[in-house]
C-alpha cells in the first residue's frame, strides 16, 4: 500500500537487551540475527489494513501482494477502496482480483460493518487493551485471532503480542528450543513468559529463526 514503516512507539533496543538477559537461546539469535530493524506499518485506516489481512491469509508474501495490488489497480484512482466500492463490486469483480469466494464475502462483511459503523474506528482501538482490540475485529467474518495478533502487533504497534497460532513462530521456536514436534498454545506460552513484556519481539525473532535457516 506503499505506506511507509517506522519503529514502534516503544524501543526496541531495551527490548532486545530484555529479551538477551532472560533468555540465553534467545540471546544467542540475536547476537547472530545482528542489527536488523523490527518496523511497523502505520496506517490511518482500520478498514484498509484488514482489507490487506484478509488477502493476505494462507498465501504466500508474493501471491498476496499480487492479489492485493489487483483489488487496489481495480478501484483506481482511489488509492484504496472505500466500503461502498467493495459493497457496489459484484462478485466476479472480486474474484477476478484473484480472491476466492471465502475472501470475498469476508470483504464484503468487512464494508458492511465499516459502512454502518458498527466496526470501531482505528482511532478507538487505539485505546483499547488487546483483548478488547481481539473481541472487536474477530466479529468480521473471516477475522480470527491470528489476524487480530498481526493488526496489533504490525498496525498498532503493541509490544506484547504472542500470535500463539502463527505456524512460523511455532516453527521457529521449535528449532531454536530443539523440540521434538511444533508447540502448542500451552507450550509456546510457557517459552515465551520470559519474554514479557516484549513477546512481540520475541516472536519476531522466532521468525528470523527461520530466515537463517532458508539462507545459503
């Protein structure tokens, strides 16, 4: 959406040094990993960030981008879609776009809430605690809490965030902690409670686990 990243409104550095005294595994990837920035993507539009959320689910990085620049190329000028311009699209627009017809109800759903503001506003979840941020999005079809953990965590900006169902973090955590299969909820929590109260970072870092393991 060529919105432009930035730090998050807590630092990162106090984080890091957090995460390294409570955690020697930890400590050890982010002495590897090196000095790689952990940004966040601003946005004034609660609607266009789940909008992208919602295209993005279950596919690859390369395959969503493609498909969300098509849903944006087909409303221009607009930079984004308003919810009347989703609502007016029938549904062969959407599914030309490259959406299925899951993702494509779900976007409509989105605009209908949006549209008669029974959705909050970003500017109100704002202010809202996590949980409240999770009970107000996970109302929209086809918003569950993984894509509430990603709006507060790259969106919002909030630091304590464990997106316990997230497959790369259970991925990474399970070859940085040498265990025999993936971890559940239960399991991820307890590796993390050390973490507090930056599991946003922790998690990002079971991310990078898999970035080394991909390179060369």
């Amino acid at each position: 959406m060529g919105a432009r990243r930035r730090p998050p409104p807590w630092d990162v550095a106090t984080a890091r040094r957090h995460l390294a005294a409570r955690d020697r595994r930890l400590a050890a990837l982010i002495e590897r990993v090196g000095d790689v920035p952990f940004e966040i993507t601003p946005t004034t539009s609660l609607f266009a960030a789940l909008t992208e959320s919602i295209v993005y689910q279950q596919l690859n990085g390369k395959a969503a981008a493609t498909i969300h620049g098509r849903l944006l190329a087909q409303f221009r000028p607009r930079r984004h879609p308003t919810p009347a311009d989703v609502l007016d699209a029938d549904d062969a627009t959407l599914r030309a776009c490259g959406l299925s017809g899951a993702k494509a109800a779900a976007l409509r759903d989105l605009a209908a809430r949006t549209a008669d503001r029974s959705l909050p506003t970003l500017r109100a979840l704002s202010a809202c605690e996590d949980s409240e941020v999770h009970r107000a999005v996970t109302v929209v079809r086809g918003i569950g809490p993984w894509t509430a953990d990603m709006l507060l965590m790259f969106r919002l900006g909030r630091p304590d965030i464990l997106p316990v169902g997230d497959y790369g973090v259970q991925q990474g955590a399970q070859r940085l902690y040498r265990l025999p299969a993936l971890p559940n909820a239960e399991r991820l929590g307890s590796i993390a409670e050390p973490w507090r109260p930056y599991r946003t970072l922790g998690a990002w870092y079971m991310w990078r686990v898999l970035d080394l393991a991909d390179a060369p």
